[in-house]
C-alpha cells in the first residue's frame, strides 16, 4: 500500500495565530479560556464514584467536584476535551497523519518510549491538579488574561523543562 | 465608549464547547504538537515551535481582548481569570516542565497525539490519568497548602506591577518578539539549525523599517489608548465606565421588580410558578430605618460596603446563583448599590422598585396601584415601634399574594428570570 506523506505542520507563527483567534474566541462567547486536564481529571473522578461513592464524598479535594449528588462530569471541559479529541483525529486523519505508530527519539526504543511516556504523564497528572491547570488551562488561557499565577506557571514551566533537559538529552537527541 | 451589552456572553451550550475543542485540537494537530519529538526539541532548541506557537497565541488572544475591551464591548474583569496561587503554581510548573522532558506531552496535546494513533501518546494520557487519581487520593493530606499557600485570589499582571494595563499589554508584545529573537539565535547556536537562506541586504532594509515602524505604532497605541473598559479601578470607576451598558439595561426594565414580585420571591416563587432558588434580600438603608422595619430576612449593608470587600464577595462564586434584592427607601440608593453589584460583575441582581415606601404603600395601605415616588430616600411610613422583620408586613402572607394576583388588582411584568445552575465555567483546566 502506498501512502502520500503527511501534510506538512503549519508555521508556527500562524498556528500561534490561529491558536489565539480560537482562544478570544472561547472567551468572548463562553468567558472561559481553553483546558485538558481538568478534563481528563473529571473523567477520571466519575469512575472513581461510580466504584467507590463513599470515598469521593468523604475527601474534600474530590468530593469538590464530585460530591454528593455532584456530577463530576457536568463541566464545560469535559466536552472541550472531547472536542479535542475530535478535532486532533479529523485533522490528522486529512493530513495523513492519523495512524499507528510510536514517536520517539533516536536512541530510545519502543517499549522504554512507553514506559518513560507513562511516567511522565503520571508525573504531570499530578503536577497539573496541583497547579490547578496545565499548559492549555494555567498558562496559555491564564497567561492570556494576564493572571499572575499562570506567568509564574509558565515560566516555572520552562524551567523544570530547561533543568531536566540535558541531564536527560539522551531521551530526545 | 459604545453602549453595548457586554461580552462575555456566557454561552454555555455542549456543542459549543464540543466545537471550541475540536477547534483547539485541530490547530495543536496542525501546528505539530501530537509529536512528542516536536514538543521535546524546544528543550534542546532545534526548533523552538512550542514557544512561537505558545507566545504567538498569548498575543494574539491578548491584542483582541484588549481590542474588544478598549472598545467597550467586553468586560475583562468577567472572564474566568484563574486565581493566583503562587506556591503551587511554582511547584507544579516546575514539576509538569519535568513531566514535558521526560514524557515528551503535556496533557492537551497528548489527547491530539492518542487520537490520531500514536502508541506513545496514549501511554502519556493514561499516566496523565494516574497522576490525577494519585494527586485525588494524596491531596487531602497537603489541602492547606493547595489552598492557602501564596493565595493571592484573581490578581493581574497590571495589578502587581501597579502599571497601567496597556503598558503591560505592550510589555508582552515586546517581550513575545524579545523570546522569538532569542530562540533564533539559540536554534542556530545550540541546536544547530541551519540559517535559513535570505534575501539581499538591501531588499530586507524596506520591510524591516516598515515593521518596526508598524510596531513603535502598535506599542504607542497600546500605551496611549488601551484601558479594560472594566479590566482594573475601584468599583466607583468601574461603575462610570460601565454606565452605557448599565443605564441601558434600566432603560430596557429588567432590573426593577414590583413590589408584587419580590413578594413572590419571598414565598419562592418565579413568575408565579414555585421555584427553588437562594434569595438575599440587601438593604441599603440607614440602620435607624432598617430597625423600624424591614423585609424577613434582609441583611443590612452599605453603599461603602459593597463598594469594597462585601460587593466583591457578592459577585464571587458563594453567590452566583443567588437573587439579589436590593432595597432602599424609594429604591434610588437600591439602583446605586444595584450598579455596584453590576461592576463587581454580579449577575442575578434586582432593584425593588418603588422601595420599602411603595412596599407598603401596596400591602399595607392597600393601595394597589400606587408607583414609585422619589421622595429622596426618607421612609414615608411612621411606626409606633422599631419592629425591624417581625412587622406583619415583612412578608406579607402567600394569601395576600395570591388575591391580588388572581383579581389583577395590580399588573406587573416578570422581571426576575429563573436562575439556572451555575453557567459559568471555572477557569482553564481547573
């Protein structure tokens, strides 16, 4: 089978551009910004209380958003992350990059790719609940409204980034 | 400033936040981000897409806002800015910057990487899923210092840097194109990315002037011009800017409510159907006044107070779904407390019209079609005793109510809408 290789990426320039448009947008018509983890973090919840119902209540972090006759998943997010979904495949999928494959760097093989993806993500479940949002919710909708908390985020970001990089540049290089 | 209903709009219909993700994940899947190898080179700067796509958005959506806001067609302070928590925005960045590098994701874009097929992005998304349970289940532990570690409630960048809100707006703009700058020449000395090939000195020489001409033009404008038409200020000026939008919304006679209504409010009623809906009832007026009589359950406060913390409280998350009435004598100081709760941003709130004058004018005196009078805040009605709420006129009895409504002995429009559960969203990823 032969495939056309995928469309090139925008330039980022015009991706941050249209990337800004869509976010004025969602706060012109919604008043709130954009956000994913909040989202994964309320799917996440609901099938906590589904199993354990009791436990949610009696946690104040949890029972918060999914106490009592609280429906974790009655929140705008939990569709914009839907939606995310949706636009991220219809987009691959025309652009010809919607198949099954691992991206990794050149040194690192498949299953430590998924291990180390795994780990990560763990790492920034945890780090994004704490920062009551993560690079979408806290510092590029928060960043855009000038919220002081998400341009200290958002530098704390890059820095951990920045702090980690080379040490572990066998991951990527 | 233009007299126009302010955004924003606080739509909330799913398929409209359906539709606003699957804009934001097609432009993360066409800007690069579901490859992790794109998302880690800004870490090693041989291509820095993250950080233009990132900052290029931040300014876009910021010049807009502050379009829309400088024209008076947007209230910046009622969008949902995330509250400033300083510790655990620190260490969580730090500790999510450590989860970008090893990982290779960050939640959103990951969601675009496992949708469209790739392996690495769906084990990024289920340990997402594991750090969100595993922070659930340990946050109880550490909740004082979430909650109250460097809690700053919703502050600004112009705020803490006490400078105008253009200048900070400005300050962005040149600090974006500063990191751009920067990240070229770290692409090219760090991450050994080839120069790309230009054109000739002298062909670049015209654009180049005419950009940073552009840019000495949009950087003064932003400085001279651009005020959030509500964005920072005292309530009192926030209350003059807003003015336009206020004055019309009394003018279009959804904020004064007959006595008749307010009457049904009190018996849980919306529109004469029994609702359930939290009611508070303010008055606005000298304590000697409140003391003779007034409404069951009506707390006290001032146009001092709601002009500062108590105002602020008003229009903060305890109360969104509250129906404020606002009362004073002969309601004058009722719409100047009513355009306070306004600029705060507090919404569901009413004027009763007429006041406690035309209260009892009505239910006491029977005087079914009495109007408001300005009768310069003085309480018309003499009582043999300060009886405060246990006056039987307090709150008339549902009968009462009823009779008047069933024989039309007095006409009056249903202002007060039906309060929906809370329809703004909490801010981000919150």
């Amino acid at each position: 089978m032969t495939r056309k290789a995928p469309a090139p990426y925008w330039n980022p320039t015009v991706g941050g551009v249209v990337l800004g448009v869509v976010l004025f947008l969602a706060y012109l018509l919604t008043g709130s910004g954009l956000g994913a983890s909040g989202g994964i973090a309320r799917g996440v919840l609901a099938v906590e209380k589904a199993v354990a119902p009791d436990h949610v209540d009696r946690s104040a972090v949890l029972s918060a958003w999914g106490g009592g006759t609280r429906d974790p998943l009655d929140h705008p997010l939990v569709w914009g992350v839907m939606g995310v979904a949706l636009g991220g495949f219809v987009s691959g999928r025309l652009a010809g990059r919607a198949r099954i494959e691992t991206y990794s760097g050149p040194r690192v093989g498949r299953r430590t790719r998924w291990v180390l993806a795994l780990a990560g993500g763990a790492v920034m479940g945890f780090a994004a609940r704490l920062a009551r949002g993560c690079t979408s919710g806290q510092a590029l909708s928060g960043g855009a409204v000038l919220a002081v908390g998400s341009w200290v985020f958002m530098l704390a970001v890059f820095a951990g980034g920045y702090a980690v990089a080379w040490p572990l540049r066998r991951l990527w290089k | 400033m233009l007299p126009l209903a302010l955004a924003p709009f606080g739509l909330s219909s799913p398929w409209l936040f359906l539709a606003i993700g699957a804009a934001f994940g097609a432009v993360l899947e066409r800007s690069g981000f579901g490859d992790s190898r794109r998302l880690a080179a800004q870490f090693y700067f041989t291509e820095t897409r993250v950080l233009r796509v990132m900052f290029t958005a931040i300014v876009t959506c910021l010049l807009l806002l502050t379009a829309a806001s400088t024209l008076g067609v947007l209230d910046f302070r009622a969008l949902a800015i995330p509250p400033t928590y300083l510790s655990s925005a620190l260490l969580g960045g730090l500790l999510l910057g450590v989860g970008f590098v090893v990982g290779g994701y960050c939640p959103g874009t990951s969601i675009v990487s496992a949708a469209t097929g790739k392996v690495d992005g769906m084990f990024f998304l289920g340990g997402v899923a594991v750090g969100v349970f595993a922070f659930g289940e340990t946050a109880d532990g550490f909740r004082t210092f979430w909650d109250r570690s460097g809690a700053m409630g919703v502050v600004t960048l112009p705020d803490v840097l006490r400078l105008p809100f253009g200048a900070v707006v400005a300050g962005v703009v040149l600090m974006a194109l500063g990191m751009f700058a920067l990240a070229s020449v770290l692409e090219r000395r760090i991450g050994r990315v080839p120069v790309a090939p230009r054109g000739g000195r002298a062909a670049a020489r015209g654009p180049r002037a005419l950009r940073a001409g552009a840019l000495a033009a949009l950087l003064v404008a932003l400085v001279g011009l651009a005020r959030p038409a509500t964005g920072a200020g005292s309530a009192a000026a926030r209350v003059e800017l807003l003015a336009p939008t206020l004055d019309a919304e009394l003018a279009a006679g959804t904020v004064r409510t007959d006595p008749l209504e307010v009457l049904g409010l009190l018996h849980h009623r919306i529109g004469g159907a029994p609702a359930r809906f939290r009611l508070v009832v303010l008055d606005v007026r000298p304590e000697a006044d409140f003391n003779r009589f007034h409404l069951l359950d009506a707390e006290r406060t001032t146009l001092d107070a709601l002009r500062g913390e108590a105002g602020r409280a008003l229009a903060g998350p305890a109360y969104t779904t509250a129906v404020k009435v606002l009362v004073s004598n002969d309601g004058r100081d009722a719409v100047e407390a009513w355009r306070l709760l306004r600029a705060h941003g507090a919404r569901h709130a009413y004027v009763l019209d007429g006041g406690v004058n035309l209260w009892l004018d009505v239910f006491r005196d029977g005087r079914t079609d009495a109007r408001a009078t300005d009768d310069g805040e003085r309480l018309r009605h003499a009582f043999p005793s300060a009886l405060g709420a246990r006056h039987p006129f307090a709150r008339p009895p549902l009968a009462l109510l009823e009779r008047l409504l069933a024989t039309k002995a007095r006409s009056s429009p249903c202002v007060v809408r039906p309060v929906t559960k809370a329809a703004k969203a909490s801010g981000g990823c919150g």
